[in-house]
C-alpha cells in the first residue's frame, strides 16, 4: 500500500484502516517526490486540513502510532527532524498522549 499517495490525497480514512491492518509502514520510509524522505508522523503533524471529520481522523492516526509504536517519536527525516520539531514549528500540539508520551520517555532533555 502506498501510504504517502494516501496521505498526500488526504485520503485519512483509508490510512487509518491500512494503519490498523498494518502498523509497521509507520516506521516505514516515505521517499516524495522533492527527493526528501520522511515518515508518516512527519507528514501528518503539519498537515492543513480544513474539514472536522478528517481533523478527527488525523488526530486519531497520530495517537493510533504514538500508542502503537512509540519507536516512530524517535525517528528523523532527512533533515533531521523528530515529530516533536515539527509539532513546536506548526503550533500547539494536536493530541495530549504525544506530551504524555515525551514526558514519560524524557525525549527532551
């Protein structure tokens, strides 16, 4: 399943059911087309969606990961980025189990 032409249509619906099939192609390397290799944390933490039911939808996926496989907090883009950098460059915090998640595992020190 290609799990970034899911996120890049915003098609969060599907990925939540491809995820709960599959957790591992969370951990797995999205390569996009400006050559950059990210991961699906990354993708879907600065994603602007406009509609409520696909806010729900990402906010849950988002927690769905974190609580699933915690290894995906740790994980850096291809510019070196953790999940924890882009949630403090685009506002606050979409879901209270990633700050429970960095207090309880000291990701920040």
């Amino acid at each position: 399943m290609d799990v970034y032409a899911l996120i890049a249509a915003q098609n969060l619906h599907e990925l939540e059911k491809v995820l709960a099939d599959e957790p591992q192609l969370a951990l797995e390397t999205i390569f996009m087309s400006n050559g950059l290799q990210s991961y699906v944390l990354h993708q879907l933490i600065p994603m602007k969606i406009k509609d409520e039911i696909s806010k729900e939808i990402r906010v849950n996926v988002i927690d769905f990961i974190i609580k699933t496989i915690p290894l995906a907090v740790r994980l850096q883009n291809s510019q070196g980025m953790l999940p924890i950098h882009l949630l403090l460059q685009n506002g606050p915090p979409p879901i209270d189990s990633f700050n429970k998640f960095i207090l309880t595992q000291r990701l920040i020190k």
